[in-house]
C-alpha cells in the first residue's frame, strides 16, 4: 500500500487539475489546474525512476563502494532526465498562459471566462 | 564517401536543424532590411526543401533510414552487460517523406504568401523566427522514431502555434481563441507525456520500435493508447475535441492558418503511426489465434467510424449557419477531418471483416481494407491543398477589402478574376468534384467505406454535397451578386499572393488529373511502410522477425 502511494497522488493530482480546469471561470485560477496535472505527470514520471536499494546516479557523490564495485546498482536517469524537460517546457507554456491572460484582462476588463465570450459556436 | 552521401546520411538531422537555425538568425538578418530577411528565409527553406528531396529520393531506393544521435546505434551497454534503448532515433520510411513532403510545401507556400499579406504589419522578424519554429518543430514530430521527442516537438508545436494564432494581438478575439488552444493543446500534451510514461514504465524504452517491439496490449498498454490517441485526435480536431479548431483557424492570419494545416496533420501522422506501428502487432492482426485482439481492432474501429460521421455532420451543418468567411472554411476543415478518421476506422473494421468474413470476403476485404487506408492517407495531402487554398483566397479577399462578413460581401468577381478564378477551384476540389484531387481521395473512401456498410457511405457522400451548397452559397454572396460602390476600389492582390495561391492550383489540378502516379508511387508505399511495423522494428532492433 505504502508502495502505491505516490501513484495514487498523481491520480489525485491530474484529477483535482482537471476539476479547475472544467469548473473554476477564473482563467489564472484554470492556469492553476493546469500546473497542477502538470506536477501530477511530473511526479508519475519522477516515482518510475525510484527502484529499491538504488543509488543516485551522480558518480561524484556516490558512496565510493558504489562507484567502484557496483556501477549497476545506479538508477537509470532516463525519468529524471525527461522530467526535467518536462519542467522546462511547462515553464514556457506557463509563461506564455499567463502573458495572454494579461493581454485578455486589458482587452475584456475581467477574467471571467462567462463574459469572455465573443467567439460564439 | 563523396559530400553527397554524408549530406544523404545526415540529412534527417538537417531536415530540423536549418529551419531551427534559420528561425533565430532570422532576427539578426532583418537589421539589414526586409528584402534580404525574406530572401533569406525563402532560399534557407528551399535548401530544406533539397534536403527533403534527397532523403526522400533515398528513402525511396533503398528503404529505411535511421539517424541516431550520439551514437551508431539506441543502444547503451553497462559494464555489467544490461542494454538499454535511450539514444534519440529518427526513423524515416515512406509515410515520413510523405508528410514532410506535405509539411515543406505548404511552407513555402506559406511564407511566399506572407511576403505581400503581411507587409504591413509590425514584428515581422518575430513573426518569421515563429513561422520557422512552428516548420521545425512539425517536421520534427514527423520525423522522430522516439515518443518523447515527438511530445517534445508537440509542445513546441503548441507554444509556437499558440503565438502565432495570437499574432493580431490588438483583436481579443485572436487571444481568446489562442488562449482556448493553448489550454486544450497543453492539457492533451500532459496525457501524451503522462501515457508515455505508462509505456516506458512497462517496457523501459522510448523508441517507438523497441515499445512496438515488446508491445503486450495488457491493459495499461490500452490506457496508453486511449491516452494517445484522444491527445492526437484532440490536436488532429475530432469531435467532441474540435471547439478551438475553428476559433484558432478563424482567427489566426490566413498565412498562418496555412501553416498550422501543416501542423494539425503532423498530429493526426502520430496517430496513423501509434495505431500502425506501434501497435501494429494488435491493429494488423496478423495471427488469428487471438480473437480478442481482433475483435478489439472491430471495436476501435467501428468508435473511430462514429465519431468520424459526427465529425463530419458537425463541421457540415455548422459551415451551413457561418457568416465569417474563415471561420465557414475551418468548419469545412473539421469535417474533411472527419473524411481522414473514416478512413482509418474503416481500414481497422474491414480489418476484423477479413478474419471472420469467410474465405471469400476476407479475400475481398483484404483489398478495402487497403484502399481505406490509402484513400485516408491520400485525403491528408488533398485536405491540405484544398482547405489550404480556401484559407488563401479567403485571406486574398480580406488583404483586398478589409472585410471577412460574408454578409457585406458582394460582386468581388468584377475586381478580383484570378481570386475567384482559384475560389471556384478550391470549392471543387474540396467537395470532392471529379476534376480535381478531392474526387480521387474521397472516391476511394466512399468505395471502401461502401463494401463495409452502406449507409455511412451514403451519409458521407451527402455531407460532400452538402459541402459543395455551403460553399456555392459562398461564391455567390462573395463573388457573384451588383457592384457594390464600396468594393470600387478594391485592386487584384499582389502578385507573390497570386503566385502561391496560383502553385497550389497547379499542384490541386496534377493530383486531380493523374492520381495513380502519387498513389502509386508515394500513397501505396506510404501505406504498406506503415503497415509492415516489424520492417520498422528490424531497422532499429536487428534480428526481428
């Protein structure tokens, strides 16, 4: 159980992002959900890389028993490394989120997605 | 090895690396002045387009390319003998020279346009470092052979897209719709990266072939896939995930609508290659020994067959009630989308027809199922000439006359021959009419979807036709109709618009009058490399199969 923890929490995560993302009319309050899946898929990704008994797989601040005796005992980095695109990716989408709210606030004089709404269906 | 073949072996990585280049030199070049920024950019994408040209040529020869960075091959051994597939790959069959052949022409197309449409506006060097980006990153999700490169291209896909749709800054419209997009853009990239993650968890790959390779189809491998392909069909603009599709293609400039075609097709070329290839082993079915693997290709297809037909009622019935001009052709565009999902749904349930079917249909079924999906694979390039054509004449007519209401519209074929000229083509073509290049594709659908069940073909001809009232109702009220004083003035465009639009008219009329040639020679082939997935598998994995 304690093992599945992690896995339930980024269910949890993409769930409570989706639920601001559906329901809340605020727009920052949308870009809010959206980090938040976006943290949820991050720690998904983060969880994968752990094994038990791993090391960290810096080789300068490896036990030195590590190092030279068992290399293999490392993690792969391969999860870590895609999350940190990941992270980096996110902050460009975040930031371009937010720049256009600002540029829809001086437009429309709210940020209520009910009065934003002159592209009608 | 002479210059040539090391420019042919390195020309995957070239393919992205000169329009990435490009982009960001190109605000240094604009100091000098605006000529020579264009002309710098036209001639850095033709010589993309010569790159293009030699890979597909080779590609074409002799197979299967692979381009793998830092290495000779995916694989990176432990001293304690563990492998592992982590090196990046572009892997380039047929399939991939056929979209990024698609991709560079409506490029170039795109950016020739823009030199005239675009003349006045400020931030033009911006503008190109974005339009270059968004060409990058859309040969990029084409070209790669690695999951997460492709959702590392899509998001920048979606940022540069998102920019661009928000050029017109000084519209709240064109924000709206931008903001729409990037939510619904970013929340679909999030389940890809979040699906991707299942499927390096099980197999402990990110190269398409090695997960292709070892694929299970147990069922997280299915929450993948659904993940997957609702991410790529909200992208691609398959109803119920269509809504941003007309607002960003409405509100975005027309030459940037042009482009974004390009790039909602790469989007829709994932999920050609995540049903085909990688799954493959469970959508071609091969062994008939598992059932459940072929009644699952039934069930799939005959979800996607659904949602295709509404997909194209919607994008129909919703063109009929428009009065923006642009916003009437990126509803037209939903539904020739709906024509492309239909191919594919068609293909995956003559597919379980071919099985169960007895000897003498599954013979024949064998035969629909393929043309299905040639017919499909086809659809896409005349989707993209024919929609495309329509955004620029639209843009033609609102760089003439300011104007995008189609109800204050009228008589416009006094002022503008060559435009109505084109207009009347671009119709044709995308409802299908035989002439021109939407006839042959749409013919091929019909027939296979016909043989699978009657009725869906007949609501998708009727859609056609319908297609056709829409937009002559359109010809009439733009082009047609009294001199109205106010439209006086109004000049013919400039000449570089006329050239771009008049090349896609030329391309639209080839495709039209010898369709056998491109499906003989790119379609068919396009289709059997994405079909034969252990070909896709052996160039990365030797030894299999």
């Amino acid at each position: 159980m304690i093992y599945n923890l992690p896995f339930i929490i980024v269910v949890a995560m993409i769930f409570i992002g989706l639920f601001a993302v559906i329901f809340k009319r605020n727009l920052v309050k949308i870009v809010i959900g959206i980090s938040i899946i976006e943290s949820g898929v991050n720690l998904f990704l983060i969880t994968l890389g752990y094994r038990e008994g791993g090391v960290v797989p810096i080789f300068t601040s490896a036990p030195p028993e590590v190092a030279e005796n068992a290399p293999g005992s490392m993690v792969l980095p391969v999860p870590q490394a895609l999350t940190l695109t990941s992270i980096v990716i996110g902050v460009a989408v975040l930031a371009l989120m937010l720049s256009l709210i600002m540029h829809i606030y001086r437009h429309y004089g709210t940020l209520d997605v009910r009065k934003i709404r002159r592209l009608k269906e | 090895m002479n210059w040539f073949e090391i420019i042919t072996m390195h020309s995957p990585a070239l393919i992205v690396a000169v329009p990435l280049l490009t982009g960001f030199l190109t605000p240094l070049v604009s100091r000098i002045n605006s000529t020579v920024r264009n002309l710098f950019v036209i001639i850095m994408l033709s010589i993309t387009g010569f790159l293009i040209a030699l890979l597909g040529y080779d590609v074409l020869t002799n197979g299967i390319r692979t381009y793998v960075f830092g290495g000779g091959n995916t694989v990176v051994t432990l001293p304690s003998g563990l492998m592992f597939h982590v090196r990046i790959i572009f892997e380039v069959d047929v399939m991939n020279v056929f979209m990024i052949f698609i991709t560079i022409i409506l490029a170039i197309i795109g950016i020739v346009y823009s030199f005239s449409f675009m003349k006045k506006e400020d931030g033009l060097d911006k503008y190109y470092t974005i339009v270059l980006l968004l060409i990058t990153s859309t040969l990029g999700m084409e070209l790669t052979g690695d999951l997460f490169n492709f959702f590392v291209f899509l998001e920048i896909s979606c940022i540069t897209s998102c920019a661009l749709i928000a050029f017109w800054v000084h519209k709240g419209e064109a924000l709206e719709a931008a903001f729409k997009y990037i939510v619904v853009s970013s929340i679909g990239a999030l389940f890809f990266l979040f699906a991707l993650g299942l499927l390096y968890a099980q197999y402990n790959a990110l190269n398409m072939a090695t997960i292709a390779n070892s694929i299970q189809f147990s069922i997280i491998d299915q929450a993948a896939l659904i993940l997957i392909i609702a991410a790529l069909a909200m992208k691609a603009g398959l109803v119920p995930m269509h809504m941003w599709l007309p607002d960003s293609y409405g509100e975005a400039p027309p030459s940037i609508t042009f482009i974004l075609i390009a790039a909602t097709q790469a989007s829709l070329y994932g999920a050609f290659r995540v049903l085909f290839t990688l799954y493959g082993n469970v959508f071609n079915s091969v062994n008939l020994a598992s059932l459940s693997l072929v009644l699952t290709t039934n069930t799939m297809g005959w979800i996607i067959i659904t949602l295709a037909i509404i997909t194209i009622l919607v994008g129909v019935f919703m063109a009929l009630i428009q009065t923006d001009f642009k916003r009437l052709i990126a509803f037209a565009a939903v539904a020739e989308i709906g024509y492309i999902f239909l191919g594919i749904g068609v293909r995956l349930a003559s597919k379980y027809v071919q099985y169960t079917g007895g000897s003498a249909t599954g013979i024949a079924f064998t035969e629909y199922s393929s043309i299905a999906l040639n017919g499909s694979i086809f659809h896409i390039i005349n989707d993209c000439l024919d929609i495309g054509l329509l955004f620029l004449v639209a843009g033609a007519i609102y760089y003439a006359t300011k104007e995008t209401s189609l109800d204050k519209m009228g008589g416009l074929a006094r002022n503008l021959k060559y435009t109505t000229i084109f207009f009347v083509i671009g119709l044709l073509a995308v409802s299908g009419m035989p002439p021109f290049n939407g006839f042959a594709s749409k013919l091929m659908l019909y027939e296979s979807t016909f043989q699978l069940n009657p009725i869906i073909a007949i609501i998708a001809v009727l859609a056609s036709i319908m297609l056709l009232a829409v937009f002559v109702k359109v010809f009439y009220s733009v082009f047609m109709g009294p001199e109205q004083p106010k439209f006086k003035e109004v000049k013919e465009v400039p000449k570089t618009m006329l050239i771009a639009m008049g090349a896609i008219v030329v391309i639209i009329i080839i495709f039209g009058l010898f369709p056998n040639l491109v499906i003989n020679n790119l379609v068919a082939p396009a289709a059997n490399a994405l079909t034969n997935y252990t070909t896709y598998i052996s160039k990365v994995i030797p030894g299999v199969i």
